[in-house]
C-alpha cells in the first residue's frame, strides 16, 4: 500500500499493526512505514521468519484441504490476517464448490481488503475479536453461513501468541469447542519457546518488544494443553514444519509449533 494512497477511515497508520506487519513479511503490500520499519527490525533478529510464515500458511491450507476432503464443509479462519494466495476459500471450494468460510479478525484493516475480495458465495468476513466468542456466534453472517450441527475446521494460525494467558486461552479453545457438532476439527499454530535453538528465547523476547500487544510465548506442553478434550492427530503438536512429513522445508531457529485436534 502505497503512502500517498488515502488511509482507509478507521485504520491508524501510525501504529504498528501484526496483521499488516505480518503481511509485510509474507511479502504483500498491505502494509505502512511503521509497520515496515517494525518487522524490519525483527526480521533482522529472525531472518528465518518469512520462512516461517510461508510454513504455517502452507500448513493451515493443507489442513483445511485435508478436511474438505473428509467431508468438512464450513471453515471459521479466526486472526485471519489480510488475504494472501492462495486463500483458505480457493483451497477448499476446489474441493466442495458449496463449502463455507467465515474469516474474522480484530484488525479492520482485514475486513477491508477481505470485503475488497470477496465475490465467492458461502464467503464472509467479520471485524470480531477471538476473546468474544459469544459476540462471533452472534453474528448474522455467521449464523447465516454456519450450522453448528455439522462438522467445521476452526483455524486459529499464528494467534493465540497474541493472547495473554490471563485472556484463557485454553478456555477460549474450549468455549470454540463446545459449541462444534462431534466431527469437528480445531487448528492451533503458535510462537514456543522450547522447541527454538537455545538463542531463540531471548530472540523472542526482544522481538516482543516491537509488538503492538503483549506476546506470550509458551511452552510446548503449555500449547499442548489447549488441545484437552481433543482427540489430537497425529503427528501431534510438532513444529509447523515438521507437521506435513513429504516437506522439506528448511528448519528455522524459532519455531513455531503447530497442531490438529478432532472434536470425538
Ligand atoms: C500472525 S497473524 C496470522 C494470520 C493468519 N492466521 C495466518 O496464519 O496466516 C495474526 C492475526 O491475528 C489477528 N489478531 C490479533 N489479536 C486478535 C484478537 N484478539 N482477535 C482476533 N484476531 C486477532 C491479527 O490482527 C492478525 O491478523
């Protein structure tokens, strides 16, 4: 995004944002100086996290094919982030034409450039924030596109880094849980602490402080427990590279953790 163009109303262009800071270093342009300057300054600790990026984007959209091709038909992609290509709803309308997605986001800089993209049917984007999970189900387009008696994929890629362990984020996935049909898959993808190179701690904490909110990084066993009451697939709670074993991908020094829990 170029800074001559006129800054959408509602979006601060003066304060870092991930999604767009995120969106720079997956290469796209949805982006200002401020969040340019930031992830600049944490690329140049972890030069590895474009790497990164791209694995957990690979591996979220081969999960959600995966569950398409088991017959799943509704997708709820919640911290979204802006649209990248190829997206969730590609993916899975090449399997189920009539599949639905939802994306939901607190940034409005998503919602804006998802509305700019959207003209699939059974595809919606919402401005809501994960720590409300009563105000998501509320939502009309939600209730429109979702039938929470059959099986859905909710994805929360690269989010809950994001949220402080005072926000629950164990109760959250719980409360996201409760609500789906048996069936029901939930993806969880997250910043860990032990599974990184023995630098790559001190690395995340200085990076935390370039963030535009808290960021909890958190131990594998710590991120294994948002899975309870999850039937978790196998390889289970793995680094995100490692999830989809016929990859090569190259090994990074922080890691982000990735898994897959079934709803029985
Ligand atoms: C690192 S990006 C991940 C984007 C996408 N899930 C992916 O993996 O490609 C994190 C996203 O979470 C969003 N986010 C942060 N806090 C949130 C919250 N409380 N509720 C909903 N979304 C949130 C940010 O705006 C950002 O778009």
């Amino acid at each position: 995004m170029s800074e001559s163009q006129v800054v959408p109303e509602g979006i601060d262009a003066t304060q870092m944002s991930h999604a767009r800071a995120y969106n720079y270093v997956l290469g796209g342009d949805v982006n200002y100086e401020i969040d340019r300057v930031g992830a600049g300054q944490v690329m140049a600790l972890a030069p590895d996290l474009p790497v990164l990026g791209k694995a957990q984007r690979n591996f979220l959209l081969r999960v959600a094919e995966m569950c398409a091709r088991q017959g799943i038909k509704q997708f709820l992609d919640i911290g979204a982030g802006i649209p990248t290509s190829p997206s969730v709803h590609d993916t899975v309308k090449a399997v189920h034409p009539d599949a639905r997605v939802v994306y939901s986001d607190s940034d409005p800089i998503v919602l804006i450039h998802n509305n700019a993209l959207m003209d699939a049917d059974g595809v919606a984007c919402i401005q809501a924030d994960v720590r409300d999970p009563d105000g998501f189900f509320a939502n009309p387009q939600v209730r429109a596109l979702v039938n929470l008696d059959e099986p859905a994929l909710v994805i929360f890629a690269g989010l809950f880094h994001l949220i402080t362990d005072e926000e629950d984020p164990a109760g959250l996935v719980a409360n996201y849980r409760d609500r789906l049909a048996p069936g029901s898959h939930l993806l969880i993808s997250q910043f860990c602490t032990d599974t990184s190179d023995p630098g790559a701690k001190a690395k995340l904490e200085e990076i935390s402080k370039y963030s535009a909110a808290p960021m909890c990084f958190r131990l594998k066993s710590e991120i294994e427990r948002f899975f309870d009451g999850l039937e978790v697939l196998p390889p289970g709670v793995v680094n995100v590279q490692d999830w989809w074993s016929d990859e090569e991908t190259p090994e990074t020094m922080l890691q982000v953790v990735a898994g897959v829990g079934r709803k029985v």
